[in-house]
C-alpha cells in the first residue's frame, strides 16, 4: 500500500504487568530489655493501615471486586452493587452529530432528493433499477430526523413520502434490503409518529413483496419485481438464496402483522424460520447460503460476516421483539452462539485479541469434506460484540430485569460468558481502527502460526491483505461509512454506563469527519484508511444517515430515548417497540 507506515507498525498491547513482590516484613527484633507496651509502636501501625484499608474498601467495594473480576474473567459483569452511571446526553457532542446529519441529508436533499443513492462528490444521485428508485435515501433516514428532532427536514421528507414515493416499479430489487430499508423506514416512522399513512405504504410494499415467499421451502426469492408482484431468483449463486437475507425480514413482517392484525405476513417469515430450524447443522451454525426448493443449507462458507451475520443477529431480536414470549428463538439462539463460541471464536497470537474466524468447506483428493479455518474477520462483524452483550442480559439472564451492568448472579454461564466475548470483540473492533485515519478497513486478518508470515514486516496480531507499499490498493482497505463498531458501542454504553465507550465513539466521529466530509455537502467513502491525504470513492451509503450517525446520536444521548427495554432496532437501525404477541410459534 504507497506511502503506508501503518503496515510496518506493530499493533501489540504492552507487555503485562510483571507480579508483585510479596511484602517483606517491617519489624526487626527488638533488642532493648525495656518491657513493652500493650500495643508496640509496629502493632499500632499496623493496626492503623488495616483500618484505612477496612474504610477504603467500605467506601469503594471495586477496588478489590474489580480485580477479582478481572482475574476470574468477569470484570466488566458486576458482581456486587450497582455502579451509578451517567446517562445524561452529551450535548456538545449529540448536536455535533445532528449537525453532520445535517450536512449529510441538505445535500443529498439538494442535489438528489427522491434518488435512491448520492455521490456527494459529482452532486448527483442515482437509482438502483433502470425503471426508477422507491426513495431508498429518503425512508432510511425518516426515523432519523424525527429522533434528532429535525422537524423541517423532516416535514419536507415526509411530503415527498406521501406524494411522490411510488413502488409501482417494473424492476427487480432486493427483496432484503428493500424489507429492512424501505419497509423498516415506514414502520418505524409509523412507530415513532402513528401517521396512518406510513402504515398503508408499508402494506403496500409488504404486499408487493409477499410472492418472493411463493416457494418449495418457503424461503423467499432474492429479488422481487415490485410492479409484476413477482419473485426472482439471482442469476448469481447458481439460484441459491443467502441465509441472512432470508432470516432478516422477520422483525419487519410481524411487526406489521401485529399492527394490521393480518397473520398472512407473520405466517411467511414464521415459516422460515420453521424451515430454518428443520434443517439445522448439528453444530448450531448456519452455512451462508440455502436452496429454496428443498430448504436445506447448501455447501458454503460458515461466516458471521457478510450473507451470514444477521441471521445471529435476528435469533436473538425476535425473542426481544416478543418480549421473550418465543421461547424457540432464545433456544435457536442459544444453539448457535454456542456453535459461534466453539467454533468460529479465536485470539491472536500476541495480543490474545478475540476475534472471528470463517470456516471454508474443501474436499481432498479423495473427495472427502474438511473445513478450513480462516482467520478473517469483516468490519461486519463489528456488531456481534454489542449484540452478544444484549444477549447475554436477554437471553442468557437468569432473572428480569437486569441491572445496569449486570450482577453476574442475573446471567447464566453462558450469559456470562457471552458478555464477556462481548466486550472483548468491541476491544479488537477498536484495536482495528488504529489506522492512519483511525478508521476500521473492510477486512482484516489475524496472524496464525501456520500464516506462513513469521519474519515477515507483517503486524504481529491483525493487517490488511494485500497491503504493500506500491501495490494498488485492495479492496479490503476500504471505509465505506459502515456503522458496526458504533452500534455496539452505543449497546455496550447502554448497558454498562462505562463513558469509554462515549469516547470510542467520539473518536471514530472525528476521523469521519476530517476523512470523509466533503465540504460541498455530504460524506463520501474512502478508499485506503492507511494513506493520508485519503483518497474517496463517490458515493454516500443510505446507512451513514440511517444508522452511523443515527447511533452516534444515540450514543450520546439521554438512555430515556428508545430504550433498549422498550424498542428493538432491525438490522438497518430502525427501532420497532416490544411487543406481547397473541399468538406463538407452532414449531
């Protein structure tokens, strides 16, 4: 990578601590034949510095807690009392992101308003089908501007909702990112206003989306065209269909069941995930893609990265969205994180960073299946630390409602053990952003011992394949304004009150806004986080203003606004509240 120190540069933690010397003792003999006191000048003092440890441990119980925690590997689970938190917002830092918002949107809204997607760079914007957009941009960012209290952008947006936004497009669109974009967009504008009119767009596309589930196996096609009300499969992935893709429409489809109190959408998704569990690996994970005629889960690749991420995510959040009524979703849940804990989680070889690995199915000669481990972790996955920390106070609780942070007792074992894998994988996203922009590339990769890069310039935990100074730059190097890391930062700051994580947060603000604002207005990708002056990619991602900013806002904002006991956030950030269903699972 040209002109890259960073790749040269070691990204190893300090040396630990060596022990401490035990303490020597601080009386000699006495050899004077005086007889002594009741209590000898050493006694006394000794007495005296026990009692000033009996008061300061009286006062500040963590000063010994804390270190046994940490020594038993549950230090950041509380194990006596509640710590007090501050949870009020930050509001220097909160209007700065509105004012980012801001900047963001009256740019697109200037130059491109009812496109699907801007390049902040040329001023234009441009739709996904070749028939015209359904106004990705513009319902991917509602939600937003009502939480930031923006309520002239707001009502501009609004209008175009209801007056210009068409899904009567004979095109193909992704039936995925239109139901946790556009159809989360609507529900949860609809959530946070009770604006009739979000709710009967959102049957609508609901509607139009429903025949891509006309299946063998019930699992819904890739694409859907929204005019014809039919479903396609990709020409990609000779016609098989991604299983995050498939098991990440089901918080949008109940949701709006519940509201219109149609079964019709809460039967579709149900039943894939009926399917789902039908066919489940006997190790609890899932491979990336499944066959929709027969349901079963074809031979590729087991990744919590891209095409296989949400699918963890969504176990977990329908047993929220339930209230934890849906019993069969904390038990897929739990199935798989333990297929996740032991299997596909790893530490690096200095640093002992935790991290994510993918497993690649390969057949020798003889045509027998092995599985090759493969120490490579996308930006992705970046929210599975905050999202196993949400499980491990949900799902993995013993007890409800929980404190804040936990009491170890109100956490099951592998609730305590999830919390813990938790905080460490936000640490290694972190640890990922030391970079020259102090932004996290796309891909990273952990040195093994079988690497083949012992002697090598190579960082001794994590590197950017492909990064020589000189070479072009690879695609893993990339920024494209992904809102991961911050998300579980704002989970992790929720539920812990720990301000290290306002400050993480801050710090990946700022490096977003010294790389990647474009002073015309607008945020662009960058396209190597090791070379400064950085050099952009034309295009501003839907999610920067519907979830990075959205959970940077969060994030120093007062806990009383959409709190996690009350609102479930889909995968594209849009909060849908709690629900107590009337019905429950029949599988």
């Amino acid at each position: 990578m040209a002109g890259r120190s960073s790749e040269l540069r070691k990204r190893n933690t300090a040396n630990p601590p060596q022990g401490r010397d035990t303490a020597k003792e601080a009386a000699d003999q006495q050899t004077d034949t005086k007889p002594h006191s009741a209590l000898s000048g050493s006694s006394y003092l000794v007495l005296l510095l026990l009692s000033a440890v009996a008061v300061l441990v009286y006062r500040n119980p963590s000063v010994v807690t804390d270190p046994l925690a940490e020594f038993i590997g549950t230090a950041d689970v509380q194990r006596q009392v509640p710590r007090l938190a501050n949870f009020s917002a930050d509001i220097p830092k909160r209007d700065a992101v509105v004012a980012a918002f801001k900047h963001a949107w009256l740019a697109y809204e200037r130059d491109a308003m009812g496109d699907d997607e801007y390049h902040p760079i040329s001023r234009k914007g441009s739709n996904l089908t070749a028939a015209g957009g359904i106004g990705y941009t513009v319902v991917d960012s509602l939600d937003t501007m009502i939480i930031m209290g923006l309520h002239d952008e707001y009502a501009r947006a609004r209008e175009w909702v209801a007056t210009k936004m068409s899904f009567d497009q004979d095109a193909e669109f992704n039936t995925f990112e239109t139901t946790i974009r556009v159809l989360g967009g609507l529900l949860s504008a609809y959530a946070l206003t009770e604006d009739a009119m979000y709710l009967e767009k959102a049957k609508d596309l609901a509607d139009r989306i429903l025949p891509a589930f006309d299946t063998p196996s019930g699992l819904p096609l890739s694409h859907i065209n929204l005019a014809e009300r039919k479903g396609y499969k990709t020409p990609d992935n000779r016609g098989l269909v991604s299983t995050a893709e498939v098991s990440t429409l089901q918080l949008e489809f109940r949701y709006l069941s519940y509201l219109t109190e149609n079964d019709v959408y809460w039967d579709v998704v149900e039943k894939v995930m009926k399917t789902i569990k039908a066919n489940s690996l006997h190790t609890g994970l899932a491979s990336i893609f499944m066959n929709p005629e027969d349901g079963r889960f074809a031979m590729s690749a087991i990744r919590l990265g891209s095409r296989g991420d949400s699918y963890y995510e969504y176990l977990l959040k329908q047993y929220i969205q339930t209230n934890y009524s849906e019993k069969v979703y904390q038990e897929m849940y739990d199935f798989a994180i333990n297929g996740v804990q032991n299997f596909l989680i790893k530490k690096s070889e200095t640093a002992r960073l935790t991290y994510t690995s993918e497993l690649i199915p390969e057949r020798d000669g003889a045509g027998k299946l092995t599985w090759r481990l493969v120490p490579k972790q996308d930006h992705l996955i970046c929210f599975f630390g905050g999202s196993l920390m949400l499980g491990a106070v949900t799902a993995g609780a013993v007890e409800q409602p929980v404190t804040i942070p936990p009491h170890t007792k109100q956490l099951s074992a592998t609730g305590q053990r999830d919390w813990k894998t938790g905080v460490e994988l936000i640490e290694t996203c972190m640890r990922t952003h030391e970079t020259a922009t102090g932004l996290s590339p796309e891909i990273v990769h952990f040195r093994i011992p079988s690497d083949g890069l012992s002697g090598s310039s190579i960082p001794n935990d994590w590197y950017i394949k492909g990064a020589k100074p000189g070479a072009p730059t690879p695609y893993d190097a990339r920024y494209i304004l992904r809102p991961e890391t911050v998300e579980s930062l704002f989970i992790a700051y929720r539920l812990t009150g720990d301000e290290r994580y306002r400050k993480y947060g801050w710090q990946i603000f700022q490096a977003i806004e010294k790389h990647c604002k474009i002073e015309t207005g607008g945020y662009a990708s960058i396209l190597n986080v090791d070379k400064v002056p950085v050099e952009h990619e034309d295009k501003m991602e839907t999610f920067l203003m519907s979830e990075t900013l959205k959970y940077l806002y969060l994030l120093f904002e007062d806990d009383s606004v959409l709190p996690l006991n009350k609102y479930v956030f889909n995968t594209e950030a849009h909060p849908f509240p709690i629900i107590n269903p009337t019905r429950h699972a029949n599988f």
